[in-house]
C-alpha cells in the first residue's frame, strides 16, 4: 500500500523510531545503505521494510565493482510521502 499526500493527516503519528528514521534519509540525498541503518542505528529490518510498504521510503540497488569482485548495495531513500509526513 502507498501512502499519498491526500491520505496522510497534517500530523502523522508515527514512532519515534519511524521519524528518526526518516529524518535521517532526509538527511542524505543519496540516502543511507540499509546495512548502516540496520546495524549503526538499531533500526529493525520489519520497520524499515514498513517504511517502504507505507510510501515513505525506497530501495535502489546498486552495483559496485571493486578488485574485480561484484557487490549489490540497497540503498533507502526518503519519498516526497515521506518528507511530507516528517514535516508536520
């Protein structure tokens, strides 16, 4: 389900984890490696996968080659849901 702007109140009610969050993709224009935000900030894959099944955020893989090796890094980004729900 995503939320848009129409279907979110003036004043969301969300945890203080989820608004954490979000203030920290906003943060970054590029956003922030799930892996950091798992492990160097505490916050649980179930509330960051909420995040982006509610609309306020999203995954952009990327690939990185490095010493001929391949990597696949998931990059979370803040939506425009997303900064308007961090406003209110």
């Amino acid at each position: 389900m995503r939320a848009s702007r129409s279907q979110l109140s003036s004043k969301p009610h969300f945890s203080p984890e989820w608004r954490q969050a979000l203030q920290l993709l906003a943060c970054n224009k590029r956003g922030a490696i799930d892996d950091v935000l798992e492990l160097g900030h505490g916050f649980s894959p179930e509330m960051l996968g909420m995040l982006v099944l509610d609309g306020l955020a999203t995954v952009v893989t990327e690939t990185l080659i490095a010493n001929g090796a391949t990597f696949k890094i998931k990059r979370m980004q803040i939506t425009d849901a997303g900064r308007f729900a961090i406003r209110g």
